[in-house]
C-alpha cells in the first residue's frame, strides 16, 4: 500500500504528500487536468505546445532551467490526450527551489510573441520530422480520423495540422493558459524525504495566494458506436508494407479495461504471446507484430499493428491476423496462460512502484482520474479477471463492424 496524506489549499489546489525517507530525493509533480481532448478542432496542438512553452520562463524567473541544474534537480514534462503533467526531481533540502520554479509558471508564463516564435518553432519542426517526413509517421493521424468521427481522441496531441501551431495567436494562448492551468484543475505530489507539516508550509507560501481559475467542467462529444468497418490504404515511400487495425474499447474507468489490459498482453506480451509465435516465428509473415492498447481515459482504441516480411500479400497478413483473434473468441484461454500475464501486470506494478518518481506521478494520475487512493487497488481489480472474461470481451471487441483497418503500402 502507497501511503499518503492529502490536503487543499483555498484556492482548490489538490496537494498530495508520499513520504519515502529511504531517499535524499524529492519528486514535485504537477498533473494539469487538460490534454489535446479540451482543445478547439480548429486549433489544435495547445496542450503541447504548452508543455514546450512552460520551459520558457516565467513572469518573475527568465530562464527556468538555471536555478533548478544549480539545485542539483532535473525535470521534464510530457502531455498526452487527457492531461499534462510536470516534474522534478532534485535532493529534499533545496526542495523550496521547486516550489518557487512551479508556483511562478502556474502564476503566470513570460507571454511574449519572442517565447510563443521560438517554441512555436520547435513544435512546427517536430511535426515534421515525426509527423510528416518519417516513414509511416502519419499513419495514427490517419487512423485517428478513420475511427474518430466525433470525439475529440480524432487528433494526435501534436496536432490535427501543422497550420493550427503556425497560425496560433498570442491572445488565443493566453486564454487557454487561464483557463486550464489553474490551481483548481491541478494537482500537486510531492514525494521522497519530505514531512506533510513542511509540504502545508511551502504549498501555503508558494501557492496559496494564486487565484484559483475556474473549475474546467469538461463536456465532449461522444464517440457513436460504430456500425460498419472502415477502411484506408495508403501508399508511400517506406521500406515495408504495414497493417495497422484498430477496434474502439471502453474507457479507463470500465471494469473491463482490466479485462482488455490483460487480453492485449496474451495476444502480445513479449516473444511467448500469441500473435508473435504464430505470425512471426511459425508463419514468417510479419518481421514484427504488436497488439496494446491507448490506455486512455474515454472509450479508447486496440490497436493491432505490424511491418510484413518482403513478399508477403497484405490480404494473407491480415487473414492471418483475423485467425488468430478468431480462437480468442472461439476458445477459452487457459487458465495458465491468464495467470501467466496476471503475474507479469504484477510484478509491472511492483517495479513501477520502486521508483519514487513513478509513485509521484501515479498518485497525481488517480486523483485526476478521481481518487488518489484507487492505485493502490489496481492489482485487485486484475485478479478478478477470469478466463470467461477474456472470451465475451474478445467477442465484443474484435468484430468487423468495430475494426478500422489501413493498408500501409510501400511503392518500393
């Protein structure tokens, strides 16, 4: 069990204090709840280009990474479709540096056209190096709007296009900062040698006095169930013919997400799982075949993908494919390979949980998802899971008329 003490600030800020006193560390976490569902379709690519523009320095401190490398910390920040997240990890007594780095950014950013020009820059490049000009680099924009066609999840978190950072406005900026990245939609962890009285101290000076925003009352479109496969092929200069395919699944506060997590790992959790025996090693049709799933918090996507050997047909590939998820919904699985990828989830878990860092963020995930105190019954709720549950879930997901499919072709 992770033990932990919560507190909230007036201002609505959620702190979470995990004392580990078997480290010098300390790890400050700050998990905004927005991600590139909460944008406008019409200007993507926010929530991202947020992460590039926290780093480049606040109202009262220029330049952000100074102070903190002079601290002996080191931070990092990633965004995703349901939310933001920020950390640091730097020794428990210079832990106040933190405080006063992240309170300053929450204040308020340096918002100059001179920031918005550089980062704007950067994130333009990154489209397209991994978006545009790398081989099968757009095939989840493409996938995303096969099976997208009213939720949000229909554009990557870099953007649904490159034109939307281009043109994105200084005053557009501004207001998506104040709207999303108040103290009412975060959550604060710190984690590592710390003391809870300590953590009300630094939390009350640091940040009690921001305002604390509007609560952000999150209310997207929902995703039709879909009732006809769709399919796309496209093709492009790459080395080898590609088949990605994609079923809609239910969202990470369903029961039977557990059910899915665990079904994705038999049918590809490493060189034993199903899909690689067959189809690479017995077969030789793919050189490489995965099956995961977005782990996203609205009804998300399982996603089959795999390059194909030189030679092979695409439509063979894919019948091959549809065998194979034919016996998951045909045959029940044994008992010994359930509890086979039931013991790899757990011992996942324990390891993920050594790492201070890890807790930090798991903590700040679950009170954004609802509670902090739900990771600590995640392992419960996968061994629940039976054999009877992988085969009615196989069932309800692998059907034809849920699938979107794109043939990747090579013109080589």
């Amino acid at each position: 069990m992770i033990q932990f003490e919560k507190f909230t600030l007036t201002n609505g800020l959620r702190v979470i204090v995990h004392q580990d006193l078997s480290t010098p560390m300390a790890v400050m976490n700050i998990m905004y709840d927005v991600g590139a569902r909460d944008e406008d379709p019409n200007r993507t690519g926010f929530a991202h280009l947020f992460e590039h523009l926290m780093f480049g320095g606040s109202v009262n401190i220029p330049s952000y990474d100074e102070p903190l490398q002079m601290a002996g910390g080191e931070n990092n920040a990633y965004t995703t479709n349901d939310l933001t997240n920020y950390y640091i990890q730097l020794p428990a007594e210079n832990l106040e540096t933190a405080f006063w780095l992240e309170s300053d950014r929450m204040l308020s950013l340096a918002f100059g056209e001179k920031s918005l020009e550089t980062q704007r820059k950067v994130v333009c490049e990154e489209f397209k190096e991994h978006y545009l000009t790398k081989p099968y680099g757009d095939v989840w924009h493409k996938m995303r709007e096969l099976a997208y066609t009213k939720h949000p999840y229909r554009w990557m978190t870099i953007g649904k296009e490159l034109s939307h950072i281009e043109n994105a406005q200084l005053e557009d900026v501004k207001a998506f900062f104040f709207k999303h990245y108040r103290p009412v939609n975060a959550v604060l962890v710190v984690a590592g040698n710390v003391t809870v009285e300590k953590i009300k101290t630094l939390a009350e000076k640091w940040f009690g006095d921001i305002p604390s925003g509007e609560a952000y009352k999150r209310s997207l479109p929902e995703e039709p169930v879909q009732a006809a496969e769709r399919r796309l092929e496209i093709n492009a200069n790459v080395p080898l013919d590609a088949l990605y395919k994609c079923w809609h699944m239910p969202g990470r506060l369903d029961r039977r997400y557990y059910v899915i997590d665990l079904l994705t790992d038999i049918l590809s959790g490493g060189g034993s799982s199903r899909l690689y025996q067959s189809l690479v090693k017995e077969k030789k049709l793919f050189s490489n075949i995965e099956c995961h799933h977005f782990g996203s918090t609205d009804a998300g996507l399982v996603v089959v993908e795999g390059k194909l050997v030189k030679g092979v047909k695409i439509e063979d590939a894919e019948k091959a494919v549809e065998a194979e998820l034919d016996k998951m919904k045909n045959e029940l699985v044994s008992e010994a390979e359930l509890q086979k990828v039931k013991n790899k989830t757990e011992s996942m878990i324990a390891f993920e949980d050594m790492s201070v860092m890890n807790r930090a963020n798991s903590l700040a995930y679950y009170e954004i998802l609802g509670d902090a105190a739900w990771m600590n019954y995640e392992l419960p709720k996968y061994a629940t899971v039976t054999t009877e549950d992988i085969l009615q879930e196989s069932r309800a997901i692998f059907r034809s008329e849920n699938s979107n499919t794109i043939h990747y072709l090579s013109n080589n």
